[in-house]
C-alpha cells in the first residue's frame, strides 16, 4: 500500500556498481517501480557514522542525474541535546545548502529539510526561511533520536514550532517516522509522508 518509496542516494553513490547502474538505467528501472522516488541525501548516515566525504552540490547533482523525483539537501543533522549555539551555526550552514540546491535543483522537487534540534525558535526559524525558497517539501529532521528514546512530548513541541511556520499549501515529511504506534499521532500533528528502515533492519535481524 505505500505510494512511493525513499532510497538513499549517498549510499548508492558511494558504491560503484550501484552508482553505475542508476546512472545507467536511472533510478525507476534500477529499482523497478514507476510511482514517485525519494532520496535521502547522506545527512543519517553522517549523523550514525561520523563526517562523510560528501559535497552538498555533488550529491545534488546526482540525485538529478539518476532521475529522483524528490531529492533532499544535505543538511546538517542537529542533536537534540547540541547546546543553542552551535545548533544556530549548524541551522546556518544548513539554510545556505537549501539555498544554493533551491537555485540549482531544476526539474527535480526538493525537499528542504527543517533542523534547529530541541530548541524550538530555531526550528520556526527554520520553517520560515524555508518556506521562502521554492523547495516542494518539508521533512522535519534531526528527530530519530527523541522517537527511539520515546520523548514524544518534545517532539510534538518540535513539529507544532515548525507547523506554524511552513508553507502550508506543501506536504510535511517526518523523517525516520516508522512505528505503527506513532503514525496515528503525526497524522494529528499535521505531517503527510512517512519513511523508515526500521522494517528492513527489524527483518535481517529475523
């Protein structure tokens, strides 16, 4: 019953002969599915593993290349817990990147993630300035932390400082929103697209 699937562009560049058979086939034949395709950008990942060596244009670009539908910013991921001024600095960094992807994202939507971690003036910051670029969508990132360590009332805090802000005519995406129990609930909060891979790791481990 899902209406689109979301795959990951980072680790697909990152590994040469998948690289080569999306940029070959493109996305859609690649991976057998003709509805719309999102791509995560590599901003989990950097957050899971360490830094990665990845440009926010590079990893763009290819997103365009391979023919994505909705290609994400790679932003910077902020904890919950990162204190208001480097959380401010990483916001910046992050705002500049869906900038410079807004001016060069082409036929492709975009999807401009809102970050600012637990402090909730960043995020309707963020939603603000976000909504004045001309991005598509609007996942909520930088939250996977407080639904695993189940703070459910900060993250609805969150999603409302970043509601009031956005552009409400374009769909709000909650990322990483996987468990049954919490769809219900963001479906309240106003958010309209869920992923996760949850479901995929809960399986290879039986």
């Amino acid at each position: 019953g899902a209406h689109g699937i979301i795959t990951n562009s980072y680790i697909i560049y990152k590994n040469h002969e998948l690289k080569k058979k999306a940029e070959d086939e493109g996305i859609h034949a690649m991976l057998g599915w003709d509805g719309p395709i999102m791509t995560d950008s590599g901003t989990f990942q950097s957050h899971v593993y360490g830094e990665i060596d990845m440009k926010p244009e590079v990893i763009l670009g290819f997103q365009k290349s391979i023919g994505v539908d909705i290609g994400t910013v790679l932003d910077v991921f902020t904890e919950p817990g990162t204190r208001f001024k480097e959380a401010t600095q990483e916001l910046e960094e992050t705002q500049k990147r869906i900038e410079d992807a807004d001016k060069n994202k082409e036929e492709m939507m975009l999807a401009a993630p809102i970050q600012g971690g637990r402090h909730l003036d960043l995020r309707s910051k963020a939603a603000s300035d976000a909504s004045k670029t001309n991005a598509e969508l609007f996942p909520i990132g930088g939250v996977v932390p407080l639904m695993e360590q189940g703070r459910f009332q900060q993250l609805v805090k969150v999603v409302f400082a970043v509601k009031k802000e956005l552009d409400m005519s374009k769909p709000v995406h909650l990322f990483g929103c996987g468990h049954p129990m919490l769809f219900a609930l963001a479906v309240f909060m106003g958010c309209d697209i869920f992923d996760s891979s949850s479901y995929a790791k809960f399986a290879s481990r039986d």
